[in-house]
C-alpha cells in the first residue's frame, strides 16, 4: 500500500506515519511534563522543522546535478526528496541543545522523542518489510494498438512503473522527466500505464504533449492501482529485475527523486 484513502483524499503513507509519530510524541510530552509545567511542545516543533530542512537540504546536496537545470524546483517539496538520516541527526542535535538549556525538559522531551521515534520508526519498519514482499500483480494490460501485455513477464532489467492518467496534473508534469529517463537509461524497463482512459484520449494528449508513446499501456479498469494498492496518481513503482517491488513513490516526481528511486533498485 503507497497511500492511505479518506474519502476522495488520498495521503501518501510515509507522511501518515510521519504526522502519527509527531502528533504521538507531542500527547507523550504533553503528559509526561504537565506535573513539572515543562511542555516540550515548542521543542518538538522545532525538532521537526529543523529535521525537516536539514533532511531536504541534504537530498538537494546529493542530487545537486538534477536540481542544477531547474533550481527553483529546489523548494518543491511535492517531488518528496528528503533524506532521513541527516534529518533524524539534525532533530536529535536540536533536541539535545535545548534540554541542555533548560532542564525541566529533558525527561518530558526525552519521553516524546522515544515515543515519536517507535511510532515513526516502527510503523516504516512494518510498511518496509511489506512493501518488500510484494511482487509485481499478475496482470494483463493493453498497448495503445490494443494488444495484451503481461506484466509479469520479465527482460532480465529492473522496471519502472508509473500509474497516470492525463487529466491528473502531476502527472503531466512529471511525464517528460520519465520520457528523458526512458532514453538515456536503456538497462531500466519504464511502464507508463494509464488509469482508466481510452486510447483515443490517450493518443490525443500524447500528441498534444509532443510525447513518445513508447511505453504507454493501458489499464481501463484500474486494476494496477487497486492490485498495488496505489489509490492515488501518480504513483511510481519501482521493480528490480526479479519483479519484487523496492520502492514506491505517491507523488510527483522530479529528476532528483527519480534518480533517488533508481539507485534504491541497486539496494
């Protein structure tokens, strides 16, 4: 599962986990300070800020080539480029600052951080071992000229496969960065498969786009997303080479959270 559904609403898991491990450790600082009147609100507001920009600044460091053509997409936090280990070591040092300071708030903020960090740390490890044992779904799509394709059918290369559709604008947005991909990154299988359009209308936005169709499938019944449990678009599969499912991303991506992707196939 990538994504949680409320509703119409769909929430891409890993911030579900992140705002459950936050909300959980401002409760356990709530509770475990109000007898010393030391809150470790503002404390754990600026753990998790701080962790969070430093844990972007260091994915834009890593992936500083990508983000070079196109340096205002640096603040376009949608690609979901963050790196944790540098953001977990940021919020620790800030943590560990201000109770240096002031001691009524280590027991209270100590209580916080342990509680967040088991939420957070325990529900990714829950959803990574998941996520690991999933292969690619047993399914057959269409290409444009209406001829089966079977997913589980394999070259021997990892694959890349994204759930779109045109009227999602996202999705529009990120397709030439796949495009780009596909050409320049011939030992990766990409799969742009579409949810729930025509041919017709399909054709006519690739066409309209200036886009190749040479990966485009199609999947009028949603299958894939309901299979993978993608309820959101769009949504980015990553495949290696046996079909079991390495990483995933809700979301749009960039180049830089592409490439990111890419090497987790290398894992």
């Amino acid at each position: 599962m990538t994504s949680l559904t409320l509703g119409s609403l769909a929430i891409p898991l890993p911030h579900v986990l992140l705002y459950l491990g936050f909300f959980a450790a401002l409760f356990a600082g709530w509770l475990a300070g109000r007898k010393r009147g030391a809150n470790p609100e503002g404390a754990l507001f600026a753990m998790f800020l701080g962790g969070l920009l430093v844990a972007r600044l260091a994915f834009v460091a890593r992936y500083a080539g990508q983000y070079g053509a196109t340096p205002l997409s640096i603040v376009d936090i949608r690609d979901g480029g963050f790196l944790a280990l540098p953001g977990i070591l940021a919020a620790v040092l800030i943590g560990g600052l201000l109770a240096w300071r002031k001691i009524a708030l280590r027991r209270p903020l100590a209580v916080a951080a342990v509680v967040g960090a088991c939420v957070w740390g325990g529900g990714n490890a829950v959803t990574s071992a998941l996520e690991r044992s999933q292969q690619i779904p047993e399914l057959t799509v269409l290409d444009l000229g209406g001829q089966p394709v079977d997913l589980r059918v394999l070259d021997g290369r990892p694959m890349v496969v994204n759930l779109w559709a045109s009227w999602c604008p996202p999705c529009r947005r990120e397709m030439p960065v796949l495009e780009a991909a596909q050409q320049h990154r011939s030992d990766v299988r990409f799969l742009l498969v579409n949810q729930g359009e025509s041919a017709e209308a399909v054709r006519g936005f690739l066409r309209d786009q200036g886009l190749s169709d040479a990966a485009i499938l199609l999947d009028s019944g949603n299958r894939l997303g309901q299979a993978t449990g993608s309820y959101g678009m769009p949504t980015t599969l990553f495949y290696d080479a046996q079909g079991r499912l390495k990483h995933s991303q809700m979301g749009e991506l960039s180049a830089a959270s592409l490439e990111y992707g890419l090497g987790r196939l290398k894992d």
